[in-house]
C-alpha cells in the first residue's frame, strides 16, 4: 500500500464486489458496455486498481498489456483493441505521450485516462486534453481502501466557473467523495477540521471496503469506530473534493508551523 507497510491487507469479497459496483458509478469511472477497458496497473498492486472487477460488472471489453508497458506497446493496443479507458502512474504517461509526440500517431479511440500513484504533473493533462482530447482523472487510494478513494471528476459547481477554473480544480486536487467512502481530517488531538479546502490536518477514511486488520496482526488497524488513519495530511474543500498535502512522516515543521514536502518540492 502506500502506507509503505509491508503487512499484506486483507480484503473481502464483499468488500470486493462493493468497490467495484461503486468505482463504475457516473461519478467515479462512468464505465458503460461500450467502454473498452486497459488497466495499466499490476495486478498484484490493490488488484490493479479494482479495475479487472469494474470493466466485467459493467459489461466492458478488457484489455491486458501484460508487461509491455513502453508506449509503443500501449499505443499498438489502444488503437487495434479500441481502448477508451486507462490507468497507471505517470512515468507510464509520460513514455506513451513522448512516443505520439516522436511518431506523430493520435490516441484512436481513447476518452480517459485515470492516473494515480503520484500527483499529476499539470503538463500532462494539459497534453492529453487540449492536444489529443483525452480527459485525464485523478485518482487517490491505497491497497488499504481496495483502493479508490476519491476521483477527480467534474460538478456543476466547479463548472459554474468556466472550463479553465474546472480544470484547474481537477487537476490540483486528487477527487471527491465518492459513494461509500467517508473521509475527513482531523488535528493532533483527533478534533475534526473544517471542510475549507484550508485546514490540514491527518486524513481518516471509514467505510464497507477500507481495511479493518492487516494479515496475521493480532489488533485492528482501524479504531473502534471504523476510522483508519492513512498517513496522509490532507485538506477537503466545500466541494468535497480532497487534496493530499503531504504524509504524516514527511511533514516538516519550523516555528510551530507544519510545511508541506510537496508545496516546497513543487
């Protein structure tokens, strides 16, 4: 998991089955029976997104790249296969949009792509929207949510302000809320946060598929009431959207002020 904890978690079929039904909703991933689905995950790492079970509950075609990941390879799939939806990290990105940038070829039939593992480089979706019509989808999870999380899919009010803010807030943030998922941050005394896109604080999730106790551990990972700490620093916005900060043990603080890693390394 992202938790860089090198307990196996256990997962459920019910928690299984539950995920998938919801990562398929208009909200999440949206999939229908004409969507052709390529994971670009492995299999081993949090079932390669949920992914292999979303693409058959919804009646989609499946497409496997196996571990041909070079973008040559990818973009011989998407255009026989007819791929409308991937996902995977960015490196796995930025080798495909160097290989049309090199050869001059266009996606085929590719609608979206879901990137996660690391946040995404603004460049990036900026290519895949404005050069080749491909709209790109933050993701946030972790082995220990089976593992979506939230999805950064767009609302009437994000856009109320035109495309460009829309954008903007999708990009910078990594979802929101999804069915089934409760989340929200809390400071060093377990007291809730506002909800003002502002206030840091650790992010807790709870629901029917987050972790309840890692492989051959004797306690629960997650409190009494269902709460399991991620690790994350996190804020969430009016909008519910949430956006990852920092991890708890990366956290720099100077003058009584905690300074996020990733704002400095950004």
């Amino acid at each position: 998991g992202t938790t860089g904890d090198p307990k196996g978690v256990l997962y459920t079929h019910r928690a299984v089955v539950l995920h998938a039904m919801a990562a398929g909703l208009a909200g999440a991933f949206g999939f229908d029976a004409f969507d052709v689905v390529m994971p670009c995950s492995s299999l081993y790492h949090a079932t390669a997104w949920g992914l292999p079970f979303v693409a058959p509950i919804n009646g989609c075609k499946l497409v496997m790249p196996a571990d041909k990941m070079d973008g040559a390879s990818l973009q011989e799939l998407i255009d026989s296969e007819g791929v409308t939806f991937s996902g995977g990290v960015p490196t796995i990105w930025t080798m495909y949009l160097a290989h049309l940038e090199k050869t001059g070829e266009k996606p085929g039939k590719l609608e979206r792509v879901v990137i996660g593992g690391s946040a995404v480089p603004r460049a990036m979706a900026e290519t895949f929207k404005k050069k080749y019509g491909v709209r790109v989808l933050q993701i946030w999870g972790m082995t220990e949510t089976c593992p979506l999380g939230v999805v950064a899919t767009p609302t009437p009010s994000l856009a109320e302000g035109g495309e460009d803010a829309m954008d903007e807030a999708i990009w910078t943030r990594q979802g929101r809320l999804q069915f089934g998922i409760e989340l929200k941050v809390v400071d060093d005394d377990g007291k809730d946060l506002a909800w003002d896109g502002q206030s840091s604080g650790a992010l807790l999730a709870r629901g029917p598929w987050t972790i309840k106790r890692y492989f051959r551990m004797e306690k629960d990972a997650a409190q009494a009431d269902g709460w399991f700490d991620t690790g994350d620093i996190a804020t969430i916005d009016q909008h519910g959207f949430m956006r990852i900060t920092d991890r708890k043990k990366d956290v720099i603080k100077s003058g009584g002020e905690c300074i996020s890693s990733i704002d400095l390394e950004n």
